[in-house]
C-alpha cells in the first residue's frame, strides 16, 4: 500500500484518473485546489461568529456546527441527533449557504455516481478543534469511521469513504494520520510502530478522501488557530451514495 496520492481538482473527472484505483492503492487521496480560499475564509469567519450555535462534544473537547453522529452516538444523544437534524440542517444551509450541496457535488465528481443526503441523518457539517485544547495537545483518538454503518454495511464491507475539507489551518501540525490498517470489529485500535503511516498535510481548500474502514488520527498542533474543517461521510446504497456527517 502506497502512502498519499495527491491530485488537482482538475484531475479527477479526467478519463486517465479513477479515484477507486487510486484509493485501493493509497492510504489517502487529497484533492488540492477544490475550494477557493476566499471561499474557505468567509465560511470559517461564519463558524467562528456562530460560536453560540455550536455543539459542544465529550465536555467541550471538541466542537460542532451541524450534529455528528458519532459525537451523539458516544454520549448517548442518538435520539437528539434524529430529532435535530431537520433544524440542524436549517442552521448550517443559513450559515454556509451552498456548503453541504457543494461537498455532495464534489463527491459526485470524485465518486462519478449520485451523492444524495442520507434520509433522517444531518448533512456534510463542521469539526472544531480549538487552538490549546486537548486534541490540540495530545491529537485526536485513534478511530476508523465507522459508527454510522449499520450492520447490514458492516457485513457485506459496503464501500464508504470519509469526505474532509479543510477551511481553516492550525499554524503547526494537525495533519491526518492514516494507517495501513482496516476495521476488523475493534473498536479502541492502537497504531503498532510496524504499520505503515502517511501523514495528509491539508492546504486551506484541499479535500482528503480516506475509506471510512481506514485506521486515522488528527495529529497534534501548536499555535492560537483553531483546526476547523468539514466532514461528509458516504456509503454505497442501491441508488447510489447517500451522505451524513
């Protein structure tokens, strides 16, 4: 398994370029030059003057604009997710207007198949990571995406894939860490020294694709700027992929 293909926005709806050959032969795709900065500018400035309207998660470790299900999952808030995902939807289209259908048209490019939201779920929404906090510190929890596949997923392997832009860089650090290590039912992995790693240095308006299967990890970062980027998950459903964050 090679580490990080790193591709032009340009690049991915050519005929020489096929996102499933590339992701079966790397850790991680990023995609370079998919939103415009000025873009990425206006709709952090617009998170961060939201503040208010942020969820806080596992005691303000980390934040949300939009729920996220694993957020709610973990604290056993299920139920508040699926009641909320109408408003919280509502709250994130009036805030970055645009911004959830242009991370499900991106994925279409790159998928080169429908992405349509993932009835009852919340839309492609936004991670936090504030500047000093914990996983600022001690980086993030070492994970694989996977609480949002149901069963039925789970065990027929359904492809799914872990959507991210980044909106607003740390001044240091806070890459994303990638293992050669897919989801076998553990659920607390530990990366073992042996195991190949790449490391995915985001640019402001760069999107990284991982399989949501893949073992990963928000590396540590230093300064006074918040790590702040948007998440879409996909699965492989008869229709086509549906998408939740």
């Amino acid at each position: 398994m090679n580490g990080m293909l790193e591709v032009n926005a340009s690049q991915i709806e050519g005929p020489r370029f096929s996102f499933f050959d590339a992701i079966g032969q790397h850790l991680a795709v990023l995609v370079k030059g998919v939103l415009p900065p000025e873009k990425c500018q206006l709709w952090s400035h617009s998170v961060t003057n939201a503040r208010e309207d942020w969820t806080p998660n596992f005691g303000g470790v980390q934040f949300t604009f939009g729920r996220a299900w694993y957020t709610h999952l973990e604290e056993d808030r299920s139920d508040l997710y699926f009641a909320r995902a109408a408003s919280s939807d509502a709250l994130v289209e009036a805030t970055l207007p645009g911004m959830q259908q242009s991370m499900r048209d991106f994925g279409a490019r790159l998928l080169r198949f429908a992405v349509m939201p993932r009835a009852s779920w919340c839309g492609p929404g936004v991670h936090i990571f504030p500047s000093g906090g914990l996983v600022a510190k001690s980086g993030g929890e070492v994970h694989f995406d996977t609480e949002g596949l149901e069963n039925e997923h789970l065990g027929e392997r359904r492809p799914a894939f872990t959507i991210v832009a980044m909106l607003q860089k740390p001044a240091s650090g806070g890459e994303l860490r990638v293992w050669d290590r897919l989801f076998d039912g553990e659920l607390f992995p530990k990366p073992a020294s042996s195991l190949a790693m790449a490391e995915v240095h985001y640019q402001v308006g760069s999107i990284a694709v991982i399989d949501s299967y893949r073992m990963h990890q928000i590396a540590p970062f230093a300064g006074e700027i918040d790590r702040i980027s948007i998440t879409m998950h996909v699965v492989l459903e008869a229709d086509g992929w549906h998408a939740w964050f």
